[in-house]
C-alpha cells in the first residue's frame, strides 16, 4: 500500500535487526533493508526489499533512504579481523548518518552499547562512543538503545557458552568471575527499537534486561538449564584467552578477544539503569535447554557466507 511508512533498518537478515524487522512488518509498514548481505536467505520474501550499503557512493546511499521515516541502525562489527575493523565500521556508520540527513530520514534508532566511552582504550567502546556524539551533532531526532548483551534463537555468546559446557567438563572464567551484566532478549529489543522509531524526544536508553548476573553466576544458570553441572574454575585473562584462541583455532573462528574479556572484567556490560526487558534469560533458558548449545555458532562463518539464514551457520 503506498501509503504504509517506509522503515529502513540495517542488517534485517542478520540477528537483531531481523527482529526489528518482523515486528514493523507486523505494524502494517513497508520495510527496506540496507544489508552487506544482500543474497543472504530472506525469511521475509518480497515483504522486504533488499539495497546494499554502498558506502563508497554517497548519492546512492542516501537514494537508497529517501522517502524513509525511520532509520534502525543495527550496523557494526563484533571485532577488527581481516577486512572488518571497528575504525571502518565508525567510518561507514558516519557515512550512513549524513546520508540519512541527506535523505530527509525524519527518526534514526542506533545500536551503541552499555557505558561507552571516548576515552576508553577499548575501540569498540570508544567506537560506539564516537558515533553517539555524532549522531547528537547531526541535528535528526533520535534515539540510542545500549544494550549489553542479547540473546535468543540465533545468539552467539549465550549458546557457545552452553556449547562448551555440553562439551567440556570444566569450564574457566577469567579473574574471579564477579563482574556483571545484563542480558536482554532480542525480541524485547526489538519492541523496545520499534516504539523507539515512533518517538518524537532524543533519548538513551540502558536496554538491559530484568535479571542481573555475575558472570560465574551466569555460567551456573546455563550449566542448570542445560543439566550439565561442571566445575568453573578462575583462570588469569591472559591463560583464559589462551584458551579462547586455542579453541578458536580447532573451530576456525574468534571465540574471544581481548577487549572482551576487558569490558567484561570492567564491569562495562553493567548499569544501575531500571530494566526494560521482560523476558528472563533463566526461563528462556529452560525453556530452550532442548536445543540451546547443540550447535556452534560461528561469528566468522556468518561474515564469510553470505547466502545462508543466520540460524544455520
């Protein structure tokens, strides 16, 4: 219907942008993605037009966000691995708020992350950081959803957890393990994303879930859920991101970083903010014990093939 509002959201093929997506086409809007991705398997058929990114060309995208209302940007990469770098994606998501601009997007919704920093010495922090300060200078209404961690269906970091506790009989965590944080569920993300879009006040909100876990705390919910108790022993971050790098190399992706482990022991994947999230991580963990951690999931498989859904890499 050509009176339906156009949304744009990044990256609807991916993960939580195609939460995002379902629940706007559900609204009764039109919906285009903007995507790396673009023969990537489409679980929303001709509902959802695809249009790369095309960085590298200006006029063409801000052409591709004409006659947009709202803009979700979901855009960024986890970590710097051979032509992915946080310095590209700052880059990149610079070029998509001047193109939004440009295009006359009325809202942007961006993704940033718990506690960003400009100072941090952390790049994804002090990335995340950047892009929030110049999507205020940029003028356009908006709001920044920091979540710290999501789960759900096609999660990564919950379910290699619960993969490695099936597996293996004992599990480190690095230091002491009392550092926090507070996952949300990507749907209630997405919820949250999508009454975001429909906003008219610049905000930032702490998008953290209802539960909050100490990182050993956490591991001792998964291993109940899934019903394999294991010993979890403190390791030194250097010894465990051996190990991380380890068994990154037998599974031929990056299970961990560096910064990772920094911004968890940081406590930077934690905030004193009221919870947004409705869903607890240990009822949906019990209640997905069947199929949580039976399969590995690959962060670089999903960068390299582009063709295949998210849920079967």
């Amino acid at each position: 219907m050509p009176d339906q509002e156009l949304h744009v959201v990044t990256g609807a093929f991916g993960y939580s942008g195609r939460y995002i997506t379902a629940r706007l086409l559900r609204a009764g809007h039109r919906v285009r993605t903007l995507t790396n991705s673009p023969q990537r398997a489409n679980p929303f058929g001709e509902a959802v037009e695809a249009r790369p990114f095309d960085f590298e060309h200006p006029a063409k995208l801000a052409e591709s966000l004409r006659g947009a209302s709202v803009l979700y940007n979901t855009y960024w990469v986890r970590f710097t691995h051979g032509g992915f770098s946080h310095g590209a994606a700052v880059q990149n998501t610079l070029k998509l708020f001047n193109a939004a601009v440009a295009a006359g997007v009325r809202r942007i919704v961006h993704v940033s992350i718990t506690n960003p920093s400009e100072q941090s010495p952390l790049p994804y922090f002090a990335g995340k950081a950047r892009l929030e300060r110049a999507l205020a200078e940029s003028g356009r209404p908006h709001t920044i959803l920091r979540p710290a961690v999501l789960f759900g269906p096609e999660d990564i970091l919950i379910n290699n957890l619960a993969w490695c506790l099936r597996r293996f009989p004992v599990l480190a965590v690095f230091g002491d393990g009392q550092y926090r944080l507070q996952p949300i569920h990507v749907d209630d993300f997405a919820a949250l994303a999508v009454e975001a879009g429909h906003g008219t006040e610049n905000k930032i909100v702490d998008a953290i879930g209802p539960e909050t876990f100490t990182y050993r705390e956490l591991v001792r919910c998964i291993s109940q859920s899934i019903g394999k108790r294991r010993l979890v022993v403190g390791v030194g971050p250097g010894f465990g991101y051996a190990c991380g790098w380890f068994l990154g190399k037998f599974l031929d992706d990056i299970v961990v970083t560096r910064e990772e482990i920094q911004g968890l022991m940081q406590n930077l994947l934690f905030t004193k903010s009221p919870p947004v999230g409705r869903t607890r991580l240990t009822d949906w963990a019990r209640e997905n014990a069947a199929t949580l951690g039976t399969r590995y999931a690959s962060e670089l498989a999903r960068r390299r093939n582009r063709q295949e859904s998210y849920d079967r890499l």
